[in-house]
C-alpha cells in the first residue's frame, strides 16, 4: 500500500479506531523486536516501516484530539469584554 493510501486510510478512522490500530502496530513492533533479538528476523525495513506507521497514528491522535480541543469561533468573544 502506497503512503498516501495508508495516510487517507487512517485519516477516515475515529479515535477508537485508531487507539486499536495503535495497539496491533506496538505488539506487531515488539514481535519483531523479539525476532531482531533472537536473530529470527529475517526482513529488517519491517521494523522501521512498523515504527513510522507508529509515528502516523500516534500523529493523526494528537490531531484529532487537538481539533476536538478548539472550539471555532469562541476564542475571540472571551477576550472582548
């Protein structure tokens, strides 16, 4: 799967979604950590593609729960006044 297929692909996904996503990639990372270190690993740029899909979900969460934090058009009316 392309970059972008797989970023579009977690971009349509809820908080949820993603939180479970988050926990298959981390025990797919420790599998292969386990693999690395009984030297049973034998396609090593899997490591590395699982810890930036890592990086990409943890990324969209911090995104979505910052969008979720700002409430449009409420900031400005506060300060007046």
């Amino acid at each position: 799967m392309k970059r972008t297929e797989t970023k579009n692909a977690l971009a349509g996904k809820n908080a949820a979604e993603l939180q479970t996503e988050l926990e298959a990639l981390l025990k797919e990372q420790f599998g292969l950590r386990m693999q690395r270190a009984t030297q049973q690993l034998t396609n090593t740029s899997k490591l590395k593609d699982v810890r930036r899909g890592i990086a990409r979900v943890r990324t969209l969460m911090g995104q979505k729960a910052a969008a979720a934090r700002v409430v449009p058009g409420k900031d400005k009316e506060g300060a007046m006044g």
